[in-house]
C-alpha cells in the first residue's frame, strides 16, 4: 500500500515523539486504558512482533467463529493481508492499528524490545 508507514518506521517516530499508537487513533481506543510504550535503553530499538499478532488474532477469530475472509471483511482488508502477519517483518501501522483495537489489546502488548 504506498503512503502508508510501516509500522517498524513509526515505532521510531512514536518513541521519539514519547507517545503511544493509540494517541493517534480517533474514537474509542482499547476501553479507554491509558497506554504506554514500553521502556528500552539506547542499545535498544521497539520492534513490533507481527506473528504474536497474527497468532492473537487467530484465537480471538476462531473464538467469535470467524473466518478469515470474515475477519478480513470486519478489519476492511484481505485475508492474506491477516494471514501473512504470520511471517512478515513489516505491515503497515493502520493495520496493526485496526487490529489491536479489535482485539482490545494495546499495541505496546506487541512490541518488543530488539538489537540494533
């Protein structure tokens, strides 16, 4: 999708920026909670893990008894976007960001702290 950050690149944005994803989200955001990144030293870089994601969104599909093509539909996008979660090491933030909240799980839950 051209235009669109990847969410990788925005990590280093938001932490420049001392803010969370969900503090650029319009509505409603994950009930509510306050929300925070979390804290890496400098030798340390935030990494989002995708196929946490990927695997958080599929018990929560099979859960509601969803496919899919039927989660797909509900996030507005295609179910190999969804699906290639599983193994990508980029995926753009209005995804990830659509997902979360659908799980109502705060973004900072999928990321990580990695290596530079």
């Amino acid at each position: 999708m051209r235009g669109a950050a990847s969410c990788q690149y925005a990590l280093l944005l938001l932490r420049w920026l001392g803010r969370a994803p969900e503090d650029f989200v319009a509505g409603s955001v994950v009930g509510g909670r306050p929300t925070q990144l979390p804290r890496v030293g400098p030798d340390r870089l935030m990494r989002f893990d995708l196929s946490e994601l990927h695997a958080a969104l599929n018990v929560a599909r099979r859960d509601k008894g969803l496919t899919w093509n039927g989660l797909a539909a509900e996030l507005d996008c295609s179910a190999n976007r969804l699906t290639n979660l599983r193994s990508a090491k980029l995926a753009d933030m209005a995804l990830v960001m659509r997902t979360t909240q659908w799980l109502e799980r705060p973004a900072a839950s999928f990321i990580h702290a990695a290596a530079w």
